[in-house]
C-alpha cells in the first residue's frame, strides 16, 4: 500500500477548511450552554447564516458585509429562541428543534433567487514568503482569513470565561441561576446575550459554508453540521481548547476516509462514520464517571427552566 | 412594567385557550407569510386546516392519512412524555426508532418467506426489544457514570443511522434488489405486513395499538404507584427520595419505555407505510416526536390531539403545493410558527401578566 | 346539475377504458428533492416547465417538492390521483413501490417512473436514460485532457447505474489513454455539497486534474474552478460554476420524453412501456464543449457522440474483462440490456474495491 502520495499537510489543510464552520458554531454553543442553555437549533441558525451572508455578499459585492449579516441573521435567530425560552419560558430541548424546522424552512425560501449564483471572491492571508515556505508555509500560512479568525476565537472565548469578571458570572449563571439571581446578576439578560452570541457565530460558521468552503448556496446545505457542532460541545466538555480538537478531529474523520479512498484503499464508511459519534459517548462517559472533576462537567443549570419568582 | 406571576394552580380555561390562540396567530402570521408569496392566503389556510376533513375530492382520502402520519408521532411522544415527566430527557427516539424497525426487521427477513400470523408478533417483540436496548445505553451510563442522557441518546441517533446504511448495503440488503441499499420489502408478504383494520381512518394495527399505550399511559401516570412516582421524581427529587423511590430505577424504566415504544413505532412504520429498510427509512418522527409530546403538555390525550394536529400541517401542506403551488419551505416555515406560538403561549398555563410598579 | 355530471364522468369512464383522447391534460410530479437543487429535481421541473411550454393551456401541471420516499410518497400520488390527474411523474427510485400501490388503487391515471424496474400494473410505464452514453463521452475527453493521467470520480452509492457510469467513462478514458487511472471516491449521498467540495479537495490532492461526479451538487464544479483544473457538469449544465474549469456536461434532458408522454394521453394513445434511452433520443445532452478542448479532441468527441446517437457505438463492447481478469465480453459481443441493469462488478484495470 502506497501512503507516500499522502501528503500530511495537505490533509491537514482540508481537514482545517471542513471543521471550521463546525468549529464556530460548536464554540458558540458553548457559550450558549455555559450560561446554562441548551439551543438544539444550531442547524438552523447556521443555514440561515449561510444564506444571510451569501444573499448579502451577492448582493452589495463584500464578503465582509456578507459575514457580518450572516452573524445578524444568526443572533435574531437566536434570540427568538431566546425570547420563548427566556421570557416565555418555554421547553429548551422543543424550541431548539422548532428553531431548526423554522430555520432550514425561512432560508430555503429566501434563497430561491440565489440559486447558481457565484459569490464574490474571499481574501485570503496568503503572505507571499511565508506561505511559500516548505510544510510550515501552506500549514500556517496558506489558509483564508476565517480560519485565523476562528482559532482566535476559540482564545477569546477560553479568556473571556476564564479570566474576566463577566465570564466568571456567565458560567455562575450555568451553574446555579437561583444564585446568581440572588447576588444580583440579570440571569434573563446574560442569557438572552449568550444566546446572542451563539447565534451569531453558528451564522458566521454556515457562511463559511456557502462563501468559502463550497462556495455557492444550494438549499439543506449544512446537511447535519449543525448537530455535530452540538456534539463538539459535549465531546470537548465544555472546554473551549478542546472545541479545537473535537472539530479538527471530526473533520479528520471526514477527509481521512475521502483521501484514504482516494488512494484506492476500501473502508467501510457507515462503521467510520459512527467513531466520532462513539468517541463522544465515550469522552463524556469518562469524565462525568470522575465526581472529583465536576468543574469539567455539563453546566448544571444546563436545560433547566429559569423564573425570578421575586 | 409586565412581569409574569407564577398561578398557584395551572389555569384551567388556559390550558384550553392557549391551544386556540396560537393556532389563531399562526394563522394570522401564516397568512402574511402565504400572501407575501403571493399565495391567496385564505385559501392556503382553508387547505391546510379545513379540507383535509372537508375537501370534496381531498377530504376523505386526507383524512384517512392523518392517524397513518400521526400514529408513530403519537406513539413515540407518549413514551418520551413519561420521561419527560420524570426529568428524563431522552432526546434520541429517532435513534430508538431505527433501531427497532432494524432489529424487528431483522427479525422478519430472517424468517423470510415465513407465513403464519405468529411473524408480525414477533417481530414487534424484537423491534421494542432493539429500541429498549438502545434505550439503555444512555440509561445505563447515566446510572452508572452521571452521563447526560440528552446527549447520548442524541449521540446516538447518528450511531444508528450510520448503522442502518451499514445494514442496508450489507446484511439486510435485499438479494434480489440489483445492488440498491435497501432490504426486501415488508409489504410484499402477508405475515409481515401491518394488518389495515379501517381503511377510511387509516387505522392500521400500529394506530391501536398507540391508542392502547395512551389509555394504559393515562392510567399508569394518574392511577398507579409508578406514575406517581414518576411524576414525584421530576417535580421534587429530594422529596421522591425520601418517598423511596429510586431514582435509578426511575430512569431505567422511563427510559426503557420510551425506547421500546419508538421501537415499536418504527416497526410498524417499517411493516406498514414505509415498507422496506432504506437510509431514507427515517424521516424525522422521533424529532418532532418530542415537539408533539411538548405540544401536547406531557398528556397522553393532549399528545393525541398534538399528533393530530401535526400531522394536518403535512398532509394540508401537501395539499397548498398541489393546489396552489406553494413552495415546500414555505410549510415548514409554518410549521415552525405554530410551534413557536403553542410554546409561546403555553406560559399563560402556569404564569398570570400582571402590570406591577418596580419595587425596589 | 350534480346527477348529470356523474352521468357525463361514467361515461367518460366507459370511453377512457378505450383510451380517449383528453382534451385538457393533468400532470402531477412528484419530487424528491427541492426543485432547488440544480441537479436532479432541478431537470425533472424543467421537464415539467417544457410541458407547459408545449402544450399551454391543454395541459396543467402541479408538483410537489422534497417528498420523501415511504409513506409521504404515496400519500402525495394519491392526492394527486384523486385531483384529478391524468399522468403523474415519480421521479425517484426510492418510490417505486408507492408508484405501484398507488397505480393500483387508480388504473385510469397513468403513472410514468423514472429509473424504476416495476410495472406492475399496466397503467405503469418506466423510463431512464442511458447516462453511461455520456459518460464515455466525457470519459474519452478526460483521457486526452489529463496530464497526470490521474482522473478523479465522485460516487454516490455502489448501485449498478453508478458502477455502469464508472465503468464506461473508464474504457472510454482507457482507449485513448493506456496510462490512466482512476481514483474513486463514495460519499454515500447524492447531496451534501460540504462532502462533495471535500471529496473533491481529497482527489485533487491524490494528483487528479480531470473529475467526474455523481452526485448531484455543483460542489465538485467550484471547487475545480478554484484549483485550476477540469471538470464536467452533471444532471445540469454548471457552467456558472466553473467558466474554466467546465469541460462539458452530461445533462439530463427529460423535456422531449416527458412531451412525447403527455401528448400520448392527449392523444390516447398512451401505453405502458419501459424506456430507456440516451443520446440518439435526445435523453442524455451533451453540453456545449468548452474551447478549452483542442480541436481535434473535440471532433473526436463529436464522432462518439454521433456514433452512439446512431446506434454504430456502444460503450459495452467486448473484449471487456471483468476486474478479477475473466472475461465479461468476448470480442466484438455487446453488453446486454439485462446484464447492464444489474451491474455489479468493476472492469478490469480499475485499482479500486468497488464497496459492497
């Protein structure tokens, strides 16, 4: 069997460009499930951000318009969910799943004028020396700027949650929002803006989808990304690094079998489909086993209905 | 300002306004939407709500599809509310679903061509068997481990799925299908074909048999030990535990019943309507499923009317394309809307508005 | 009033039975994905809007989009029927049961199946194209135009009308080009264009610069373009995608079956056949070819065409081996109907497991 053809970095570079737009909806619903809440609408929310930013790069000519009305589109989204579960109290684990029926329903209608149509041209970093350089240029050099983009990220997220005073009663909210309630905080308000968040950047993911990696906008694209942000969250346990690993690991998974058949090596793809999948019942398994390490745990307000009944 | 107050009592009259007003502003919203498309609003809603029931030509033939559509929402909802009822969110049935009409099916094609009214029994046996067994994986972990079952259980639908396409291209595949990824069909033998028992109803044996796990749902939750219990367990733990019951306990058993139901909902889809295993098999019942049981507040009646209702939006869906020519998305935009408006105004069940000056 | 109609429908009754002309044709079509999708549902609405072209106000037309195959398609064939459809077009594999429960229950609406083997009742008819004619259109083309020698192939599933498309391009590629390769990729679905823009990263890393699809998407086409290197259009024509990547394309043309069809019932003349036709009826276009192609490529590319159009080609002739080196076609002997249908085996030369 011959793997010299198989070049190392190009693989990593493809499996980069496939995990992205999971990577920023997984790190936004981190977030969203951080505060204690779960949207299981992130399919939705990312179909609608990849038409939003496609329809709008059309349309004015900027890729950057478009990402940003693509994060717009992603955080109204959002905050309808948000509005009903907040406010209006409702099921979490329900309106998730009317968000992503309403979602892939209201982008397919709006897209049908965008069928066919080319989206312009996004920048990429290439910077002329360094990228050219052997190995280390294309791996660190070669991508389009969403990729950066979305490792820095994943930082902020990790500072913000770590190191900052708002990131601290963000997470206090997750895990006891009687508590934090009582201290004071807008436990309603941290959300709705969490939920925001999540939003905007499962937006930002789908236009990646229909701008850079495909480009082009054909309806149901996100053919399932959304749900397997969802389990990046819990594969990663909540941890934003981790959110990294998870996603370069799923797209991994994807590219490892499409260039291992490109090689002519056969391999049954419905059995290496389901590793990702079995390896996160099986991370989550082990760390909810250990009670010592319950900080690494689900938020444990995660789902729960909030109501501040003074 | 508007706040919401918690009622000491869930209000009765809101329990059965609440239901009617969103259906109303959905119809409203639903209308603005149709006409924006330039669809004659007020016809699209006729066809989606009236002429399944009343249509000249559409009607009879609609109405005898609604239980056949509604039938495995209905069944899979009741098993997911008892656990819902519990606290236990059992989010994957779709995966419990497949694995049930798989396991079940399995069953089936290994007895091929077997005749005898025993088969179909059997298979339903080994199809709540498969989808229990499912179950319990993330009943399992959960009482062993602490491991979330919302997300093993969802986890797992795409194990099951990713399993169905390994079986369809590869045990079960059909000898005889020219290398396609499905299996034999069902329906093609007598002893494994859903018996139809009323035709102008679409009620097939699969439709009674959710209407019995609705009645024996109703009974357990309002009349037996274990309802109580269940219901004790999700509304106060501490104060089950000093009751006695075991919340192990509590979460095998809901966790198993909703498994073997949406096991058995995917058997009887598998036998009746769908006919053969192919990875289109599933098409999203145990998902909306949980929006039906949610829909129809955890009761097994309100589940029934829930199921209904859901499945009136597809069939009278169908009908806006035929008639009108509306675009597909533009239904499940709809679709989308009435739940939002049911969720959205289910607050007013347990929550009064009141205007209240800010206290300080 | 009412009485006198049901008089007038018996009777009509009593003459359909004879096969009446029908002066105002209904036609239903049932879809499988989103009329949106540019590829496979894409041309079957053209199809339908050909229809309407055609015939104006004698027909009418209706279609339902995204119907899932199972249950939801035969619910839709139904309501179709009971509308009062004349010809209902289910244009997917996966409803071939439903096309024959339903076709029972109604024996005077016509049903017309695409890529489906059943009929079992007479009011059904079966058709499908021969896209392996166009495949070994392109495949001749890919073989002249690759400098690595190396040509990439997008499958969907392993079912015999994939394998047949694989097969052909490959001995068309392999005659005018003994040193090509092929390199061949299943994704296991017809649609997810995020798969197919990898999958198609995937073999261009494997040093393919020609690429072939089936699947559905226009993934493969941009992403082609954005590499710098060939590609075809599949079901639909994709030159938006790829101005320069574009070779050309096999396009599914059911426009002049599906007029021939409904002008049948016009007529009354309609009768349940099995067709399966490619270039010469005019099933299988070929697209324009790109100047990309030299010139003496494309009149070769011409010729085939025209020779299959004739009939004086087929892409099945022997001697063809089968992978393992028995012999599937001795010299000179053509590929039968039967066989070709049911295709579950590699040519030999392809360096590829076909999954099974």
């Amino acid at each position: 069997m011959d793997f010299s053809s198989l070049s190392l970095v190009a693989l990593t570079v493809s499996l980069i460009g496939a995990a992205t737009p999971i990577l920023l909806a997984a790190i936004g619903e981190l977030v969203v499930e951080k505060s204690g809440v779960l949207n299981l609408g992130v399919e939705g929310m990312m179909i609608i951000g990849a038409i939003a930013g496609f329809a709008i790069s059309v349309e004015t000519g900027s890729v950057w318009t478009g990402m940003l009305a693509a994060m717009a589109a992603g955080a109204v989204l959002a905050l309808i969910f948000g509005f009903l579960t907040q406010v209006l109290l409702s099921n979490q684990v329900a309106t998730g799943l009317a968000l992503t029926l309403f979602g892939l329903g209201l982008a397919a209608l709006l897209g049908q004028n965008y069928t066919g149509m080319k989206p312009p041209p996004s920048p990429r970093l290439d910077i002329p020396v360094l990228s050219d350089l052997p190995v280390v240029g294309p791996l660190l050099f070669g991508h389009d700027f969403m990729i950066y983009f979305s490792l820095l990220i994943v930082f902020a997220v990790w500072y913000f949650l770590n190191r900052t005073r708002a990131g601290l009663v963000l997470r206090a909210v997750g895990e006891n929002h009687d508590a934090a309630h009582s201290l004071g905080y807008n436990v309603v308000a941290i959300r709705m803006a969490a939920i925001a968040f999540g939003g905007a950047l499962a937006g930002l993911g789908g236009a990646y989808l229909s701008l850079i990696r495909v480009p082009q906008w054909t309806e149901g694209m996100t053919a399932g990304a959304g749900w397997i942000a969802l389990a990046i969250v819990v594969f990663a346990s909540w941890k934003p690094g981790r959110v990294i690993l998870g996603a370069y690991l799923f797209g991994g998974v994807t590219i490892l079998q499409l260039n291992l058949q490109a090689l002519g090596i056969s391999i049954s793809p419905a059995f290496l489909s389901m590793t990702p999948y079995l390896v996160t019942i099986i991370v989550l398994v082990i760390m909810s086993a250990d009670r010592r390490r319950a900080s690494l745990n689900a938020p444990a307000s995660l789902g729960r209905i909030f109501h501040a009944s003074h | 300002m508007l706040r919401l107050e918690p009622r000491l009592q869930p209000s009765r009259p809101m329990r059965l306004i609440t239901p009617v007003l969103a259906v109303l502003l959905t119809m409203l919203f639903g209308g603005l939407l149709f006409a924006a498309l330039g669809v004659d609003p007020v016809e699209a809603i006729k066809l989606i709500f009236w002429d399944p029931f009343f249509h000249p030509t559409y009607g009879a033939y609609s109405m005898s599809q609604l239980l056949v559509k509604a039938g495995p929402l209905i069944l899979i909802a009741v098993g997911l509310s008892i656990g819902f009822r519990a606290g236990v969110w059992n989010i994957g049935a779709e995966g419990q679903f497949i694995m049930g009409a798989i396991s079940g099916g399995a069953v089936g094609l290994a007895l091929y061509p077997a005749a005898g009214i025993w088969v179909l029994p059997l298979m339903t046996v080994a199809a709540a068997l498969g989808g229990f067994l499912w179950a319990m994986i993330p009943a399992l972990l959960k009482i062993k481990f602490n491991a979330n079952e919302i997300l093993v259980s969802l986890m797992l639908v795409y194990v099951a799925e990713n399993f169905l396409a390994a079986m369809v291209t590869g045990p079960l595949q059909n000898p005889q299908g020219f290398g396609f990824p499905e299996s034999r069909s069902f329906t093609g033998v007598d002893s494994t074909t859903l018996p139809m028992l009323y035709q102008p109803l679409g009620m097939h044996a699969g439709v009674v048999v959710a209407f019995i796990v609705v009645i024996a749902a109703y009974v357990m939750m309002e009349r037996h030990l274990l309802g109580f219990q269940i219901k004790l367990t999700g509304e106060s733990p501490r104060a089950a535990k000093f009751a006695g019951v075991k919340p192990a306990v509590i979460v095998a058993i809901t966790l198993g019943i909703s498994g073997a139901l949406a096991g058995m909902a995917g058997l009887f889809e598998l036998t009746g309507p769908a006919g053969k295993l192919t990875t289109n098999f599933p098409v999203g019942y145990g998902f909306t499923a949980i929006i039906v049981a949610f829909l129809g507040r955890l009761n097994p009646f309100g589940i029934v009317l829930a199921g209904i209702l859901m499945a009136l939006t597809y069939i009278g869906g169908e009908l806006t394309q035929l008639t009108l020519g509306m675009p597909a998305a533009a239904i499940s935009v709809f679709q989308g809307m009435m739940l939002f408006f049911l969720l959205a105004v289910d607050v007013f069940v347990n929550y009064r508005l009141v205007w209240k000056k800010e206290v300080k | 009033m009412k009485f006198t109609t049901t008089l007038a429908a018996a009777a009509a009754l009593a003459l359909g039975l004879g096969g009446a002309a029908v002066a105002q044709v209904k036609a239903g079509f049932v879809y499988v994905g989103p009329v949106g999708d540019l590829g496979w549902t894409y041309q079957h609405d053209q199809g339908r809007l050909a229809v309407e072209e055609a015939f104006g106000d004698k027909v009418e037309t209706t279609y339902v989009e995204s119907v899932p195959e199972g249950a939801d398609a035969a619910r839709v064939m139904t309501q179709m029927a009971l509308g009062g459809a004349d010809i209902i077009f289910a244009t997917s594999f996966g409803y071939m049961d439903q096309v024959q429960e339903v076709a029972a229950k109604f024996p005077n609406v016509k049903f017309e199946h695409a890529t489906g083997y059943k009929r079992n009742t007479d009011n059904v008819s079966t058709y499908s194209a021969r896209f392996y004619e166009g495949r070994y259109v392109i495949g001749t083309i890919a073989g002249r135009m690759t400098e690595t020698n190396k040509i990439g192939y997008i499958a969907s599933f392993p079912i015999p009308e994939v394998v047949r498309g694989i097969n052909s391009a490959y001995l068309a590629a392999k005659r005018v080009n003994p040193d090509v390769e092929f390199k061949i990729v299943w994704v296991y679905t017809w649609f997810d264009p995020g798969k197919e823009a990898d999958a198609a990263n995937a073999l261009i890393e494997q040093g393919v610069d020609v690429i072939m699809q089936h699947t559905d998407s226009p993934a493969a086409m941009t992403i082609a373009e954005e590499k710098g290197i060939y590609a075809f259009g599949q079901a639909s024509d994709m030159k938006e995608f790829g101005p320069n990547a574009r070779l050309t394309s096999i396009i599914d043309d059911w426009n002049p079956y599906y007029i021939q069809r409904v002008q049948a019932v016009m007529d009354g003349t309609w009768t349940s056949t099995d067709t399966w036709d490619g270039i010469g009826a005019g099933m299988v276009g070929i697209g324009e070819f790109s100047d990309k192609i030299p010139a003496d490529v494309q009149a070769e590319a011409q010729g085939i065409v025209d020779a299959i159009a004739a009939g004086t080609l087929h892409p099945f002739t022997g001697p063809i081996n089968k992978q393992d080196g028995s012999v599937w076609l001795a010299d000179g002997e053509v590929a039968d109907d039967g066989t070709l249908a049911g295709l579950n085996f590699y040519v030999e030369g392809i360096d590829s497991e076909l999954p099974q």
